[in-house]
C-alpha cells in the first residue's frame, strides 16, 4: 500500500474526523500522564522503595506494606474517621440545603431571595486557609469569640484546640457553613423545574401551602436528592484533604476524631517518607473507594429502573 | 392568591425571613470580623484578638503589606498561575469537550470512558507524587502549579453539554461550506458558547485561586509560593513573617494585622467580582448536576 492509498483508507475510515481527534489530543495525553500513568504506579505498594530504582527498579516487598498497615490501629481510626465524618456531611449537608432551598422558595419577593441566595452561596468562594482563620478568631483559647463570651457570662472556658471530641461537631457546623449554599443552589434549580400545573391541580383540589410542599415538592425533589446522596456515598472513602488539613493542621491532639485517609498518607508520604506503606493506604483507598462508586451505581440502577445508573 | 393572606401564613413568612437574615448575617460575619480586624491596631488586636469595628482605625496593616516583598511576590505568583492556568485549562478542555460532543465522532463512547475511568479509579497520592517530582521534574517550577489541573473531567462533562445545546443546524450548514471542524469550532461554536466558556473559566479561576494542594506539595521556594500557601504559614506561625523581613527596615511588623490584611486582600477580588459572577457559577451546578 503506497502513502496515497493508505491516507485515502484512513479518510473513508473517518470522514474528515482527523481534526476531531487531534484536537481531543492534549486532552488524551493529559489523562494519560497524570491519571493512568499513576494508576500503573500502585505496584508500588509491592515494592521496597528505593529513590535510584524508582518505581520499576526497586525490589519487591510482598505484602509486608499491606501487613504493616493492617495489624496498626491506624487503619480503624482512620477508616472510622472518614466514614464517619463524610456519613455527618451527608446527612447534615442533605437536609440543610434541602430545608433552605424549601424555606427559601416561599420567599416571593424575589429581590429578598436574591440577596439571601448571594449571602448563603458567599463562603463557597473562601479558600479553607481562610476559613481556617476565620475558625481560629472563633475558637481560640484565649482571644476567640466563643470564649471571651463563655467568660463575659461567667463560665469556663473551652480548650477547642485539644478537646477532640468536639471535632466532629465543629467540622459539621463549618461544612455546613461552607457548603450549604452549593446545594441550597442545586436543589433551588429543581424546585422551579417542577411543573406549575401540579400546583394549581393541588390548589383546585383546596390543598394548603404546606400540603404542597409535602405532596408535590418533596417527591418530586427525590430524584436530584438521591443523585446527589449516590454521588456523595461513592466518595464516601475519600476525605475532604483541603478542609481537615487547614482547620486541623498538624494539631495532634485532636488526630484521633479528625484523622482521616488523606490525612494520613500526605503525613505518611511527606514527614515520614515511608513510600512503600503509604502506597499500600493508598491503594486500599482505591479499591474501597472503587468499590464504593460500582456499589452506589448499582443502587441508583435498581432505585430508577433504567439501564444506565448515575454514573455509567 | 386568599391562602397568602391568612394569620399563619402571615406569621410563618415573618419567621421565615427572620431565619434567612440570620443565615445570611452569620454567613457574612466572619469575613467582616477579619475585614474590620484588619483595620484596627496592633496593640488592640493583641489583646482582644479580633475587632468587628475597629477601636483605633489605622491603615497601618495594609501599608505594611504592599511593602512587603515576599506578600506582593505571593500575589504576583498567584494571579499569574490563575490567568495562565485558567487560560490553558479552558483551551484545553474545550477542545476535548467539543469533539465528545459531536455524535459522528467515531470513537466517542471510548473516549468518554476513559475520561470517566479517571472519576472512578485513581492511583493515589504517591504515584502522583513520585511521578510529578521523579520522573516529570515539576517540583518548583511554576508549571506544577499549572499542569495537574489543566482537565477538570467534571468540567470537562459541562461544557460537552453545553456545546451539546448548540442547533446541529447551524455547525452543519459551515460545514456544508467547506468549514473544517476546527475552523467551525473557532468561528461558530466559541461565539455561541460564551456564557458556557466564563462558567467553566469561572470554576477554573476559582480552583486555581483558592488552590495549596500542589504547592503544599511541590513549591519549597520562596519565591514560588502562592498566596494561599503563605497564608497557611502565617496562620500556623504568626512569626513567620517579622522572621523573613528586614528588621532594619520596619521597627514591628503587626504579625496580627499583617494576617488579617493578607487575608482580605486575598478574598478582596472574589468579593468584588462575586455579584456579578454568581449567576454564571448557579448556571454550571445547575446543568452538572442534571448531566453528572
């Protein structure tokens, strides 16, 4: 086959789809190099890693990186933590955009709920470094709001800094102040795609304004609430790294209630360097997390009767 | 409307917009505790730690920074990677969404799944890690605070639906021309997907923005660190930077202050430009979140 017949057979191949795939290109390649290429890196967790080896040339470990990981008590505080932090977020975060972006739908002047939205949505856009400094004016020990007024009422004051049992209260309640109006926003979107003619059908029928919300609102906010908690469960291995990292810091104390995966293997790979280890959590991770997104997939298939579940 | 009128109605709209404007105080309070806290003098911030409305109003913090080179070194690394990065990012993933976007694409279905693979499966900080510094040689460079994010898949997914929403007419018709896809893509498709594109770069600006994951993994140099990365070092040391400055130069530099203007200067673009953009960030949840 000459060069001419060959370029006429790709052509009739793909009729003038050339273009497509070259622009697609540096897209595919940047997959390629910064996802599928570390995915090739979890051999790692097999390995003994030395940096002159590097990834191929190192020796093998077995499963002594696995053994290690598996008898610590490590691997239960911080499996607990995730879930159980990520188990608070949902809930919590589920019901407080659900019930604003519903309390917020009755406001009709929608000058006034307008505003309200902008305020709600506004810590979306803060960094958590900065959240991490609005946090600390709150709780610290000896200048933080929240103790100047405990002492300005005469009682005690509060160590936040080492009381880890309060951690999961605090990280609920500044999730929820940061991310209340991302679904406030979601939810207000379906809430005023629901056909008006439900509503006037109702209104016909005498049904009161709270009877509305219960009849026809919420059922019909069911579907974007259930796509959301699927999304949310098939994630639920994998902690929020920015936030837990920037409220918390390397704030030992309070390890035990705000440790979680990601946590742990940045301080495992980055003050430890132990990279054989950290590989392992790494890839226990993965494959927990992994198993979590088919699992919360194959739910949403069964719960809508359709071929295709949420994701796939 | 008779059912708006009635006593209950009335009494439950009252308390409903009592709720809102207390969530709506409580949302904003903290950032104008730190605003007026960066207002306020030194002295007093010592002592009380915070100050809604300032005691003794001075201007001192933020003279303070503007004459700080490492700050002003950190803002310049930070808008520089947030408009290249933006920039990159945009071009890059809007020329992968729109070819997923047009059905003849032969191989298409393949291609979405190996972009979707990535959202399901990832292998994890350390392979990342090592191949960034090992074997790509980014640690340092301004390239590391660029490069990782460059395709967003989620975003990547956005914008494939808008450029979906585009008439198949119109593209068909200059390709009916003589147009080529690309040609098509720049004339046709770009013009028509504004709104799209200043979501998408919205969400990009924004992560690159308010991003320290990678310089928190791969910038040790001074000169290299971004905003957000300072910032971290000043909140958990609020000596770290009296330790870097000329003490010649200044008699004391009110660390307390100096954090607190920092701050404001870096949330100050956001708060400005925020009413205006908002609807644009409502329009991209809206539609990802019906498309996933």
């Amino acid at each position: 086959m000459n060069a001419k017949t060959r370029a006429r057979t790709a052509k009739s191949l793909l009729p003038g789809q050339g273009t497509l795939y070259l622009m697609a290109l540096p897209g595919i390649l940047f997959f390629f190099i910064f996802s599928y290429l570390p995915m090739f890196g979890v051999i790692l967790a097999f390995k003994n890693y030395n940096f002159a080896g590097g990834i191929f040339g190192s020796p093998w470990a077995g499963f002594d990186n696995f053994e290690f990981f598996f008898t610590s008590p490590d691997l239960y505080r911080i499996t607990f933590n995730t879930l159980f932090l990520n188990f608070l977020f949902i809930v919590f975060g589920t019901l407080a955009a659900v019930v604003t972006a519903v309390l917020l739908n009755e406001i009709r002047s929608k000058v006034s709920a307008r505003i309200f939205q902008t305020f709600i949505f506004f810590p979306y856009f803060i960094s958590w470094i900065v959240v991490s400094l609005f946090l600390g004016t709150f709780l610290s020990s000896e200048r933080g709001i929240i103790n100047q007024l405990l002492s300005a009422i005469g009682l005690d004051r509060v160590e936040f800094m080492n009381s880890p049992g309060l951690w999961p209260a605090i990280l609920v309640v500044v999730y929820l102040w940061k991310s209340t109006g991302y679904g406030l926003v979601i939810y207000l979107a379906a809430i005023t795609g629901i056909n008006p003619e439900y509503y006037e059908a109702a209104r016909i029928d005498g049904a009161s304004r709270f009877q509305q919300i219960i009849r026809i609102l919420l059922p019909q906010l069911r579907p974007t609430v259930l796509i959301l908690l699927i999304l949310a469960v098939g994630r639920i291995f994998y902690g929020d790294f920015g936030m837990i990292y920037a409220l918390v810091g390397d704030n030992g104390q309070l390890y035990p209630t705000t440790d979680v995966i990601d946590t742990y293997v940045f301080r495992s790979l980055r003050t430890y360097g132990d990279i054989g280890m950290t590989s392992a959590v790494g890839l226990y991770q993965s494959l927990m997390g992994f198993l979590m997104v088919v699992l919360a997939n194959w739910i949403s298939k069964k719960l809508s009767d359709e071929k295709k579940g949420v994701l796939y | 409307m008779v059912e708006h009128k009635s006593v209950s109605y009335r009494l439950f709209n009252s308390i409903n917009y009592l709720f809102f404007s207390v969530i709506g105080i409580a949302c904003l309070v903290p950032f104008l505790i730190v605003l007026g806290s960066s207002f306020e003098a030194e002295q007093n911030l010592k002592e009380a730690g915070f100050a809604l409305i300032p005691k003794q109003f001075t201007l001192y913090s933020y003279e303070t920074v503007f004459q700080l080179n490492s700050v002003m070194q950190s803002f310049l690394v930070s808008v520089t990677v947030t408009v290249i990065g933006t920039l990159s990012a945009l071009l890059v993933t809007s020329l992968l969404a729109y070819p997923l976007s047009q059905r003849e694409m032969k191989f298409r279905s393949l291609i979405l799944g190996y972009v979707l693979i990535t959202m399901l499966f990832s292998g994890g900080l350390v392979p990342w890690y090592i191949l960034i510094t090992k074997y790509l040689h980014l640690k340092d460079t301004l390239w590391v605070l660029i490069v990782p994010y460059l395709v967003n898949p989620f975003n990547m997914f956005v914008l494939k639906s808008f450029f979906e929403t585009i008439p198949r007419e119109i593209v068909e018709s200059a390709r009916i021309d003589g147009a080529g896809h690309f040609r098509s893509f720049l004339n046709i498709v770009i013009p028509l997907s504004t709104p799209g594109l200043a979501t998408i770069g919205l969400f990009y600006a924004l992560a690159y923005w308010n991003d320290w994951w990678l310089s928190l993994n791969f910038i040790e140099s001074d000169k290299l660190m971004p905003v957000q990365l300072l910032l971290k070092k000043m909140i958990s040391n609020l000596t770290y930077i009296s330790s870097q400055v000329d003490t010649s130069k200044f008699i004391q530099v009110p660390a307390n202050g100096v954090q607190m203007a920092t701050t404001i200067i870096s949330i100050g673009p956001i708060f400005l430009v925020y009413p205006y953009i908002q609807k644009y960030f409502v329009k991209g949840l809206t539609i990802g979140s019906v498309k996933g």
